[in-house]
C-alpha cells in the first residue's frame, strides 16, 4: 500500500510562509501610522479646520492688499504733484 501512495512535496513552503509573515507586519505598521497622522479623525473636524485656516488667510489677504492700496495711493499722489509741479514751472 505504502508504494501506490505519492508523497507530495510543496514547493515554496517557508517563502510563501515568509511573505505572508512580512506582509502581515507592514498591514499592521501601516495602520498604526494611518492612526498616528489623524486617519481616524472626523471629516467633520477636518473640514472645521480647512475653514479656520481659510478664513485667517483671507484675514491676512486683505490687509495685504489694504496696505498695498494705501501704498499705491500715496505714490501716485506723489507722482501727481511731481508733475504738476513740472507744469507749473513751464
């Protein structure tokens, strides 16, 4: 009986167990830094601060440009007088 039977040997046994350890090992790694970077946060949380930041960069925005009108303003009054200084002289 022994001689009709086949022993079958699996090839790639310790590999294939190998890949399966190590692949198990980066699925745990990967979420623990999913977890660690605020994967788990509420959308909602998020999106509250996306808004808070938006609205403090169109705060700064707008004084940038208040600052740069005034600015602009005054050079061209500068500039005006500078040349009707120039036409008076003529």
């Amino acid at each position: 009986m022994a001689e009709g039977k086949k022993t079958v040997k699996v090839k790639g046994g310790f590999r294939s167990m190998l890949a399966l350890l190590i692949s198990i090992i980066a699925l745990i790694v990967a979420v623990i830094a999913y977890n660690r970077t605020g994967g788990d946060m509420d959308i909602k949380t998020q999106l509250n601060e996306l808004q808070g930041t938006i609205e403090k960069m169109k705060g700064e925005t707008s004084k940038g440009f208040s600052k740069f009108r005034v600015e602009t303003s005054k050079a061209l009054d500068k500039l005006s007088k500078m040349i009707k200084g120039k036409e008076t002289a003529q």
